[in-house]
C-alpha cells in the first residue's frame, strides 16, 4: 500500500491523524505503508475517503488519484454518485448481476 504513504505526504497528513481518521493506530498505517498489514475494506474505505480518493487508486487499479467524485464528471445527481460509487466497490460478477437487474426494472417500468 506504497499509496497510502505517498498521498499522506503528498497532502501533508502525519500517520497519526490518518489513524485517527481510519479508527486504527499509527502502527497499523505504519504496517500498512510498509506493506507488513492490509487494510480490511472497511478501513480501506475511510482511509481512500480521508486522503480524498478512491479505493481503485489505493489498490493501484488505477493511476487516477482523484475522488471518485470527480472521475464522474462532477455529476450533480448525488444517486447517481452514489451508484457510480457502489458500482466501483462491486467484483465483476456482482456488476454483471447489478446491469442484468437494472434491465429488468427498466422492462418493469416500460410495462406499467
């Protein structure tokens, strides 16, 4: 997690309120930025949140740091946000099951 350290410094955060942030202690960011720990989802989360950016670039999915926030165009429609966002988290199975069910509610409502 070489990211981590790299945009805490970059945005001047000390490990110590990263840790504070993430609700874990400075030795476990410090085990995080060395690579000894990885950080359970849920800290992930608050950790990509915190440092203003996405869990993908966090996880070198990709080299964008911006917040997912921004990589949608700056939508103004926050559920639409919201689903980019949740989509984002999904594995490739469960985003395949999330296209087929918006297909059948969008058949749901051309029907009514």
């Amino acid at each position: 997690m070489n990211r981590i350290k790299e945009l805490r410094k970059k945005r001047n955060i000390t490990q110590i309120r990263l840790s504070i942030a993430a609700e874990v202690s400075q030795e476990t960011i410090s085990a995080y930025e060395n690579g000894k720990a990885e950080p359970k989802m849920d800290k992930l989360i608050r950790i990509a949140d915190f440092l203003n950016t996405s869990t993908d670039y966090l996880l070198e999915r990709t080299d964008n740091d911006a917040p997912l926030s921004d990589l949608s165009n700056k939508v103004v429609d926050e559920q639409l946000n919201e689903l980019i966002n949740n989509y984002a988290r999904l594995n490739n199975l469960q985003r395949k099951d999330l296209i087929w069910y918006s297909g059948i509610i969008e058949q749901k409502d051309l029907k009514n």
